[in-house]
C-alpha cells in the first residue's frame, strides 16, 4: 500500500495518477485546504485529515510507502507569516515522519525543493551544495531533509528527497505563469511584472517530476537527495513573453523594480542533474514545451 499526502493537490494529484497505472494500491491523506475533491482519483481510499493532528497514526496501518507532498506551498506568504510553514512544513512533516517509523513504514519520499533550499545560485549546483535558504518556506524543506537523513541512518528507512525546480502544469492554481495568465486576462495591454525581470528560474513540467519521483523511490537506499528540474532557465521576462506569445497578446511590460519579486524570492536558481538522470531519469518537455503546455491547459480550462 501507498500513502500520498496532499494527495488531492497539484502535483499528488498528478502523482497518484500516475501510481494507479502502474497498478499501484493508494490511499490519500489530504485536509483539503489547497488541495481540491474534484482532483482525487476514483476507486482511491481518501482520508480527509490535517497532517498536523496526532491522530493520524492509524492511516499508516499497512502502508509500506509513503509520498510526502502535504505542505504550505507559498514561499511569499512565509516571509509574511513565519509560523504557518513551520507549523506545516516542519511539525506536521515530522507528525507524518514518526508515524511512518512507528508503523515500519519502508520508504518515504519528500518533495522538497531545489528553487529555495539552496539560496541564491550563480552556476548549476550538485546536491553536495550547502543549503542556505533565503526565505522561510525553503528553512522549512531544509530542515525536514535534515529528519530524513537522520531517520534513514538511525531507524533504517529508506528516504529520498525531490529538490523540485518550479513545477508547472495543469491544476496549478499558484506560481507566476498563474499570475500573469490572470493579469493579461483583466488587462490584455500591460503587464506587471515583480521585480526587474531578470529572476532565472527552471520550469519544470508536472509529468516529468511524477517520473522523477517513481525513479527515486526504487532506487534509494537509506538517505538520498536528487535535484529535478530541467536543464537552465528561464528569466521572468521570457516566461511573460511566452504567456503574452499563447495568449496572441503584446502587452507593455511593467517592472515594479528590484532584483527579487519580494522579500525571499530567489534571483537566480541553477540545479545540476547528473545525479538522478545517472540513474536513467530524463525529463520529457523542454522548459519552454512545458510553459507553453501549461498555459494551453489554462486556456482550455479557464
């Protein structure tokens, strides 16, 4: 049996899809806060509970896998308010990390998140990098790392972590291709664009991190951490011309000003992925096939 949590959102969604086709059994733990009914998969045991309560020990009854997903997504509002992806992102991390070991739980896999663990990167990065995370959503997935590793060595579990790039796809509802879909949709002539425009970034597609994550999980042994995003990156400005491009739109583009977006926004993220694609892993769609993808998925359901 496998557990996902968050498992009705964006990327455990997609996940669980992909898991049932490869005729998986999965049971789904979600609070349904960000993550949405309409997204679960039939035939699916759900238990719509908070990672954060205690009582969720008894969803771990003969679960021999675990994906870890259920998370405070927004790296803005953590500089806002601190304590909510502590409270999430760390206590009900670790609520879900213990129950795991207390039912023999055999393999955990964390999505974490390469964009905002290692800080600001000048060149593309190996996991060997330090983590120096400038906002308080990336503390949150660095310190939970930090648990698995420990678990993993002193309680014999196999744990892995996923440092995501920016994922992308459909039923995402976040993120700035999100923001500028919208803003074009309310004034199709300007758009306003945090920042100087400069922030690079890799964008990767939804389909490839399931992949990803199915290649970690049968090839971890005790603790491991693997970069997955595309190769390079794209500025802010790119990705607003390649919306503007989809949407058949030439607005005027409008800097607020500043090398970050905001307070904790990364101005430029480079990952190396020797590490997970020496393990056969490659991802399907370029950056801009899957901007573009998206925001098709966007404008066919929007």
């Amino acid at each position: 049996m496998i557990l996902v949590t968050g498992g009705a959102g964006f990327i455990g969604s997609h996940l669980v899809e992909f898991l049932l086709k490869k005729g998986n059994s999965i049971k789904i733990l979600d609070n349904l806060v960000s993550g949405k009914s309409e997204n679960l998969a039939e035939g699916v045991e759900f238990v719509n509970e908070d990672i954060c309560k205690e009582s969720i020990g008894d969803v771990f009854s003969e679960v021999e896998t675990v994906f870890h997903l259920a998370a405070d997504p927004d790296v803005r509002s953590s500089v806002k308010n601190p304590s909510v992806s502590f409270k999430i992102n760390i206590d009900g991390s670790f609520n879900v990390l213990e129950a795991s070991r207390r039912a023999g739980v055999k393999n955990f896999i964390f999505a974490s998140s390469g964009g905002t663990v290692y800080g600001d990167t000048s060149e593309p990065v190996t996991e060997k990098h330090p983590l120096r995370p400038i906002s308080p959503y990336g503390a949150s997935k660095a310190a939970f790392e930090m648990y698995l590793s420990a678990y993993a060595h002193a309680y014999g579990m196999n744990c892995s972590a996923l440092r995501l790039g920016n994922v992308i796809g459909p039923r995402s509802e976040h993120g700035v291709i999100w923001d500028f879909f919208w803003k074009l949709r309310k004034n199709p002539d300007e758009l306003e664009i945090l920042g100087n425009g400069l922030q690079e970034k890799s964008y990767i597609h939804v389909d490839d991190v399931v992949s990803a994550f199915d290649f970690a999980w049968r090839r971890t042994k005790k603790f491991e951490a693997y970069n997955v995003a595309s190769e390079g990156t794209l500025t802010v400005k790119q990705i607003a011309e390649l919306v503007s491009e989809e949407l058949g739109l030439h607005p005027k583009f409008r800097f607020t000003g500043g090398e970050r977006g905001w307070t904790g926004d990364v101005k430029k993220s480079v990952m190396d992925m020797s590490k997970i694609k020496g393990l056969g892993w490659n991802p399907k769609y370029s950056q801009e096939e899957a901007v573009r993808k998206y925001v098709h998925s966007l404008i066919e359901n929007y």
